[in-house]
C-alpha cells in the first residue's frame, strides 16, 4: 500500500509540470511553444531574421548555468534538408563532437538532435556546452530552428524545462 501512495504522488509531480507551464504565440513571427512558469520571453532581429529568446527566471540560471534558448524560422537552404542534417549531425564537427542523439520523424521532417560542444572563453578556459536542437520544416521553403543550450555540467538539473520549450516548438503560420 506505500509503494502505490508514492507512485501516486510521482504521477501528480509529473502531471503538475505541464499544467504549470504556459502555452506561448509570437504574433509577429507565429512561433508557438510551452513556456515554463516564471520564463520571460524577448524578440529581437538578428541579421534582419526576428528571434526569440526565451530568459529563465533566475540570474543564476542565466549566469552559472549560462542557458541560452533562442528560436527562429527562417528560409531553409540546400543543406537544411532533414536527412543532410541529420548526417551532418551524426558526425563531429570542429569542436561539436558526434551527436549523442538524433531522432527524424519521416511524416513531418521534424529533427531532433542533441549534442555537446566546446568553446575557449576568457583565461583559456575550455567550456563544455550541452545542446538539444530541433528542426522543423514549415510552409513556404521555411525552417524553425529551437535551439536550448546550457553548460554541460548544468543541463540536467534545466533539462525538463528545456525540453518543454524546444520540444513542443510549431509553426503557426499558414501555408
């Protein structure tokens, strides 16, 4: 009888994220996803293609953890095609190693890949950055890119909030 009050408690926790998490519309760019409670959500045009940036509530989240989500739907090139992506991805890269993920939905297109890469910042310190992408093609030769990113060392304790954002990333707009 224990066994099933915990599994019963377990099952409203997890219930209790999404009911928490909001349902979030761009009205310029018509990119819709989940928003987690207590996320902020800003637009700005980066080399003339509007992105969204969505900010985690706590300053530490921003700084310790470095999260970086950012979403955008742009026109796909030549390489943007799901199964060249997808390969690409598969393969290490410069300092992106092999995907430690990727998963194509062949109905839809969709992709989604994760992988970790590296960079140098200041005082030569090599930082790991753990990424989980998702591609989307949309209507009109377009592609959403949802792309949630925090330290290595950080991403599993942000992971469900992440996921919730990248994950339920559409289109809205009309064919």
């Amino acid at each position: 009888m224990h066994w099933q009050k915990n599994i019963l408690l377990l099952g409203l926790c997890l219930l209790a994220g999404p009911l928490l998490a909001a349902g979030f519309v761009d009205p310029a760019s018509k990119i819709g996803f989940t928003l987690p409670a207590g996320w902020k959500v800003r637009s700005v045009v980066q080399e003339g293609v509007r992105v969204i940036k969505v900010v985690p509530p706590k300053a530490d989240q921003r700084e310790r953890a470095a999260i970086e989500v950012t979403l955008q739907e742009r026109k796909a090139g030549k390489a943007d095609v799901p199964e060249r992506l997808q390969r690409r991805f598969r393969q290490a890269e410069g300092d992106r190693e092999a995907a430690v993920y990727t998963r194509l939905n062949p109905h839809n297109g969709r992709l989604v890949t994760e992988y970790r890469e590296g960079r140098f910042v200041s005082g030569r310190l090599w930082i790991v950055r753990h990424n989980l992408q998702v591609f989307l093609p949309t209507p009109g030769k377009r592609l959403l890119v949802a792309r949630c990113a925090a330290n290595a060392s950080e991403f599993k304790t942000y992971r469900r909030q992440l996921e919730t954002i990248c994950l339920s990333a559409s289109s809205l707009r009309k064919p």
